[in-house]
C-alpha cells in the first residue's frame, strides 16, 4: 500500500561553499566539494517519509557511484525504490554553489532523468495511492501523462512547478495544488489569485522565511514558517513539497497540510544540504 507516490528527479549534488558567486568570465575559489544524495524528486520522497509518510519515487538513475548513493540514501530514509529504473545515462548531477547567507545557485545535468517516461507510470499500479506528487526535472511529457494517470485513478494530483515550464491546459485544470515560489508565481500570473485563473483547483505559493499562502477559491491565507538563522536553503523547496503531500495523504485541509509543511521547510534550513537536513517528525520545529 502506498500513500505517496513521487514522480520526479534524483541526482547527486555536488555542493561547494563560495564567498560570492562568479560574474561572467571570473574563477572564484571555494571550499571543498561535498557530494550529497539530491534532485527534486527523490528530495520531496525523502522529506515526505521522514515524516511519517509510505512513499515510493518513480525515477532513474545511472549505474553508477551516483547511482548507488542515491539508492541507499533513499532506502535508508524509508523511501521504496521498485519504480526507479537503472537508465544507460549517467545519474543526473545537481552543480550547486552556496553563499555564507545560506543562499544557493544550481546548474543541473539531468543525465538519467530525462529517460523517465510515460510507460514508466503505466507500470504503477494505483492500489493505495492516495496522492502523486511531481516536480519538473524529468521530461513534461512524463509529468502530463502522469497527472493525467493519477486524475484518472482517483489520486490527488500536486505539482511543484519547478523549473517553471509550459503545461496544457488540461494538465493544469487537475493540480490540487500547483506549487510554486513566489519569484515562479511572478513569471506565471500578476497575483496569486491569478495563479488560479492557469487552471489549477488550489495553489500554494511558498515565501522563504515569511511561510507560504495558500489560494482557493474562498481567497488567500498566508501560514508562518518559524523564525530561524538559514544555514543553507538547498531543496527547502522540496521539503515542503514532501510534508505537504504527506499531510495531504494523512488526510489533513490545505491549509493545515501548508502550515505543516512551512515548519517542516524552516527546520530544514538549519542544516546543511537537501535530503540530509530534512526532519524526523519529532524534530520538526513548532
């Protein structure tokens, strides 16, 4: 049985901490590279089982050291891997560069996650599922198809549109909810009570450090995250991602799941890296 299932990237990141980023032309020395377990989707997946949540991720990796490190940061977090298939292509790379304000910039190499495809979801069954969460570093064709599988199923479909990229009409008109950040919400509507004139049922638009609004048709409500000191934001996106869809599968209204999920995404910022820094439930700050 699952609750979750989680349809999306997984990639290794290579991390390096620098004083500034580079301009166009300039070599900038940072500190020593650390390799961490990451991607979109197998980030959301783990943020989502730390919290209690029976999830599998539907993805790719290459045979390689990647590869395997992923595979076994997935399992160790609780995280079933029978839907992420060995790909020809090496494991997608995430190339990421942090400031001492823990903020981050990202170049990514999909490599293994754009074999990702449509008949892959056909081969999951839908017994049990109960939420489907996708993010946008696997090929949109295979995000379309699987909201579609999930719409058709009777699993609630979530979407973190992230990178932002075109999608049908059709595919919008059965996310609830579409997620976004708020510099993503700019590129696609004037407000956020826009956002729902795209198609999607709800939308959530997460703010950094000041929380996230969620919007319905009833309006918008802001929820707080915790005040804290970031130490680094890498994949804050996609923890709150995870806690949402697993407080979504646990049964909880948007507005209650979005509340959860800011507390589970500033905690997350405390420590350094993505999946790594994602909380137990009992650590999840109040």
């Amino acid at each position: 049985m699952t609750s979750v299932l989680v349809l999306g990237s997984a990639n290794a990141d290579l991390v390096v901490e620098v004083a500034r980023r580079p301009g166009g032309g300039e070599t900038v020395l940072g500190g020593d590279t650390v390799v961490m377990p990451g991607g979109k989707g197998a980030n959301t997946a783990v943020a989502a089982a730390r919290v209690g949540a029976s999830v599998d991720l539907l993805g790719a990796v290459g045979s390689d050291q990647y590869g395997e490190l992923l595979r076994s940061s997935l399992a160790s977090s609780g995280v079933r891997t029978a839907f992420v298939r060995t790909s020809a292509r090496p494991t997608g790379i995430a190339y990421i560069t942090v400031t001492p304000d823990g903020e981050n910039s990202i170049v990514v190499a999909p490599g293994a996650n754009g074999d990702v495809a449509p008949s892959d979801v056909d081969g999951v069954s839908p017994d049990g599922v109960s939420v489907l969460v996708c993010s946008l570093e696997v090929p949109v064709p295979t995000v379309e198809h699987g909201v579609a599988w999930a719409a058709r199923h009777g699993v609630r479909p979530v979407l973190n549109l992230s990178p932002v990229a075109p999608l049908s009409p059709s595919t919008l008109a059965l996310l609830d909810p579409l997620i976004v950040n708020e510099h993503e919400a700019a590129q696609l509507a004037p407000t956020f009570e826009a956002l729902l004139d795209l198609g999607p049922r709800s939308a959530v638009v997460t703010l950094g450090a000041r929380g996230a609004a969620v919007v319905t048709r009833d309006g918008v409500v802001e929820v707080p995250a915790p005040a804290v000191t970031p130490v680094d934001t890498t994949g804050a996106g996609d923890a709150f991602a995870g806690a949402l869809a697993a407080r979504l599968a646990a049964g909880d209204q948007l507005v209650e799941a979005a509340r959860y999920a800011a507390r589970v995404a500033a905690t997350s910022v405390t420590r350094a890296g993505a999946q790594p820094s994602y909380p137990a439930a009992a650590d999840v700050l109040p």
